[in-house]
C-alpha cells in the first residue's frame, strides 16, 4: 500500500515557485468547503497550475513514475486481457480511476489518477489482489481517457448516448476536468487555438503553437458529446443545437492565466467540429511596437507616420499574418490620455485601456459603415476599423482621414504596393487615395529559432543568387552572416523553433507614388519603379534576421514566397 511521503503537496509546489502561500491557504480554504476533494484537484480548477505540473509534484512527493500511455503502445491489450479476465468493468475502472498492467515475471503495475484513494487501496488490496504487492505509476487524465476507451472499445460502441442528459454529462467531474485539462496544456504551450475533431472511433485534440498545428491527444468517442457539450455550456450556446453553425465566448483561467476564449462550432459529417480561439487577457508587454520586429528604420518610419494628425495607414497581410496585433501596438502607442481613440472591430479580440471599442454586427444592423457614421459623432482622434471590406467602409474612412482624423485599419493583400491599388479596386478615386493613405505596411509572422538548440549554418554555397544580391544590397557583409538551422530539444518540443517575430515592409505614399496613382490605370508594376533605393521588401526584411540567426533561410522563404514571387513576376 502506497505511504504519504513528506513534504507535503503545498510546500513541493511552493518550493518549486509554482504557486506562492497565498494561493495556497486559497485552495486549501476551497478543499474544507469540498469535502473530499483533493488538493491538486482544486488548484487545477482554480487555474492555478496545470496537470503536468501536479503530476511532477505528486511523483516527488510519492515517489511513482509516470505512465506515459504514447511510450507503451501495448498496454491496452495487456490491460483488456488483465480486466476481462478478473472482472473489472468499466464502471468501476472509471469510478476509482485505476487501470491494471500485467507484467511478465514481475508484480503487476497499477497505473492510477489518485493513488491514496481508500476506495481503490480497499478494493485492490481487500478484494482483487488477495495479499500480493504490486507496483503503482501515476497519469495524466487525457491519457487514462485515451486508455480506457481502448480497453472497452467494445463496450463504448454498444453503448447508446442518443438517450443521455449531455447537460448533466457536461457538468460531470472528469468531463470538467478533462476540458480545463486541455485549457491549462494550450496555455503552457502558448497555443494560439485549439482544435477538437471528431473520427470514426474517438476525437482528436490538436494546438496551434507558432502557427503549426501539432500534439495530437487522442481520446475515447464515448466522451465526445459530453466535451462538446461542456464547452457549449460554458460559451453561452445552445448544446440541442447540432445542425447549425454556431459562434460564442467565454473567459477561463489556466495554469495562473487569464484567457479570453472565442468558440465555433460547425457540424461536420462525423459529428461537430470545434475550434477556440485563445487571446491571453494579460497582453500589456505584447502590444509594443518595439518588440513586435521592425527593424530601427521601419520603426522609426512607422512611427513618424503615427504623428501625423491625419491620413490613413493601412496593415495587409493573410489571415494570421499579425495584422491585428501590429494594430494593437499601433494603439497603445497612442496619447490615450489626450485622444479620442475609437475603434470597430468584428469581433473585438482584446481590450485596451483608454481606447473605446466597438462590436461590429451585421445581424441587427450595426454593421462596419453604420458603426462608422456613429462613431464620426463623437469627436475621435484617432480611429482604428478592424478591416476594410467594401466599398462603403472605404469611401467613409477615406472621408474621415480628409476631415483631419487619423485612421488605422487592415486590408488582404500580399504586399504593400497592391494595398493601393485595392481600394481603387473597391471604387474609391486614384487621387483620394494617393491624398490620404500615408503609409502601407505589409508582414508575415515566421517562427524564431530555439535559442536552446539551434545550430551554426554555414549557406555561403547554398544561398541563392538573388538573395545574396540582397544582402549585398542591404549593405550586410559575409562577416557578419551568422545563419542558424532548427534542430529540436525538449524545450521546443522538438520543432526548432519557439515563438514568433514579424518580417515587415513598409511603403509610404511619396510624392512618386502620387505620381503614379494620378495617372490612368496605374499597375503593380508601376507602382513598383516609383520606390526608392531605400525600400526594403517582405523577404529582404526576412533575410536580414536570418542572418542574425533570429529564424532560419527555410522559415523565411516558406512564409515569404509568395511575396517574392510577385516581385520577380513584376
């Protein structure tokens, strides 16, 4: 039988700095109001520390290794054969959380979320070991789950849900616990979303970190329903509703952090699809123009553009290129103090001190150019509309740029020259637009290599000739090249790369841009002769950090292609 080994639980996490004594007599106070609830369980729940925190702990205060399900890809069979044979259903496996793995020629190991629980060392002890010892593993939830639906495969395909409450499911214990479970590990990875997919005999649970989808958990499809609904429940949506689309919010608090959650769900062939999007509440260092990646010159282009009292400045990219993020920067930066900031977003994914934000919908009529009129009203400085998409949007921003406001906002293109060119596309005249935009910036976010393992590369023979052209061009000698390759260590998760910086290129409206736009039907490429020497483009921008060794030439190249594509096309 396993002994309680000291110190204790609260002063190993303590120790540690995972948590302080504050939050400790915290939880405790929750534990004498939770009869029977364990400590570690209610510090996951209080989001003050994730599973896989509580799990190191419990394993140096117990002295029990953990079971890693991925590393034992034979387990479920041993364990299916082990259960049937002794009798061990479902339900009681689940109800004491335990699974049984026999070992040849050695005491059979008995892997269990709650070792010291007295129901479970009564039954294995008093009942089904009769007097022999056995071996004990700790593990996490996700992969008990994923366990036991391997092991009574069987039995959870003959089980009918068509008839179960999925409101009382979602608020079943191990259905809450899984889903803070996944909350807490996308918060530790610093995922930016998380995705929930359902297949044939389970779903999977995948995070978006840097941009990349990867660590696939796997679970049993006997819990599908009930997480979906939990997350329903806690959206505000309706969990009857699985023919519909549906969109909703809600704020959790994992691992010690505040988190603003956007949800969707979409219907799908096998079942609902659900993804969330994850925007971090403490997000004050993040919106800083000098952290974000400009180079000291695109910087202080940038913000001299931020000074003028008037005019229009426009960020493009794809989807998920940092648009938004830029704008934020953009914002705080701002005199909030002494301006009028107003803002229309759809939907608004952060909020900001000092900055009056707007939520843009359609659905009652409240759309971009209606909010934009209303907004006009009341006296702003400053105006930031999340995205131009029409012709309405674009005519009122330029109209607000030439009644002396300061408008900031996005477009999708590729690259900053094209920007002009769309909203004359959109119907807005050549020459207002050549009048009021002062500036365009265009970005792609690429991942920053591990600083734990990154490497030395040597590219002097393998660098193309157009992109040593390049850094000849930007005046950065081979001394100074210093190229790093992506290797992978635990600290990475074995992706060679952690976090992300933006590449940028930046073009503002000169007097030869005018130029250009005043004439009829002005192309791309017209656009593109009337830069200057100091222009610097999305992929140049790129190559100069890496050869700083901040990225790797593959990022660079994978991220921004396509821009270099145009611009050999042109």
């Amino acid at each position: 039988m396993p002994e309680v080994q000291t110190p204790r639980l609260g002063e190993i996490l303590i120790s540690r700095g995972v948590i302080d004594a504050t939050a400790l007599d915290k939880a405790l106070a929750h534990q004498r109001d939770s009869a029977g609830d364990r400590l570690g369980a209610i510090l996951i729940r209080l989001g003050l520390i994730s599973e896989f925190t509580l799990l190191e702990a419990l394993s140096a205060q117990l002295g029990f290794p953990v079971f890693e399900s991925m590393a034992h890809p034979e387990a479920p069979l041993a364990i299916q054969g082990y259960h049937l044979a002794h009798r061990i259903t479902r339900a009681l496996a689940l109800r004491f959380a335990f699974l049984i793995l026999p070992r040849e020629a050695q005491i059979p190991l008995v892997i269990s979320r709650d070792p010291l629980d007295s129901g479970l060392q009564e039954y294995l002890f008093g009942h089904l070991l009769d007097g022999q010892h056995c071996d004990w593993a700790l593990i996490a939830q996700r992969d008990f789950e994923r366990m036991l639906g391997e092991v009574y495969r069987e039995e959870a395909r003959e089980r009918q849900s068509g008839d179960q409450d999925l409101r009382r499911l979602a608020e079943d214990a191990p259905v809450v616990e899984l889903v803070n479970g996944v909350l807490a590990r996308a918060t530790d990875k610093a995922a930016s979303d998380i995705h929930i997919e359902p297949l044939e005999y389970g779903f999977v649970v995948r995070y978006r970190v840097d941009g990349v989808l990867q660590a696939t958990e796997h679970y049993p499809r006997d819990r599908f329903d009930a997480v979906v609904s939990r997350i329903k429940l806690v959206s505000g949506l309706d969990i009857a509703e699985r023919r519909l689309p549906q969109d909703g919010r809600f704020s959790s608090r994992s691992a010690g952090v505040e988190t603003d959650i956007r949800v969707s769900v979409i219907p799908s062939v096998r079942g609902e699809s659900l993804v969330m999007r994850l925007l971090p509440v403490s997000q004050n260092k993040r919106f800083s123009l000098d952290i974000l990646g400009f180079e000291p010159d695109h910087l202080a282009m940038f913000q001299q553009w931020m000074t003028m009292p008037d005019g229009i400045i426009l960020v493009t990219g794809p989807t998920g290129s940092g648009k938004s993020t830029t704008l934020y920067a953009a914002l705080s930066a701002c005199d909030r103090e002494h301006e009028r900031i107003l803002t229309v977003e759809d939907p608004v994914e952060y909020k900001i001190d000092g900055v009056t934000q707007f939520q843009a919908n359609a659905d009652i009529g409240f759309s971009f150019p209606a909010a934009l009129r209303s907004i006009l009203r009341h006296d702003p400085d400053t105006i930031m509309i999340g995205e131009i998409r029409d012709v309405e949007t674009a005519r009122i921003a330029v109209q607000s740029s030439l009644t002396g406001h300061r408008v900031l906002s996005t477009l999708h293109t590729n690259d900053s020259a094209t920007a002009f060119l769309r909203l004359t596309d959109l119907g807005v005249e050549q020459f207002l637009v050549g009048a009021t935009v002062r500036g365009v910036v265009a970005q792609r976010l690429v991942r920053k290599l591990c600083i734990h393992c990154s490497q030395p590369y040597d590219v002097s023979e393998l660098l193309p000739e157009y992109a040593t052209r390049a850094l000849e061009r930007l005046k950065v000698p081979r001394s100074e090249w210093h190229f790093r390759r992506p290797v992978g260590c635990t600290a990475c998760s074995d992706s060679g790369y952690r976090g992300r910086s933006a590449i940028y290129e930046l073009l503002p409206a000169t007097e030869r841009i005018r130029a250009v736009l005043s004439q009829p039907s002005p192309s791309h490429f017209d656009l593109l002769r009337a830069l200057d020497g100091q222009f610097r483009y999305l992929y140049e921008d790129g190559l100069l950090k890496a050869a700083r060794g901040m990225t790797s030439l593959e990022e660079v190249f994978a991220v921004a292609g396509s821009a270099l594509s145009q611009r050999e096309a042109d």
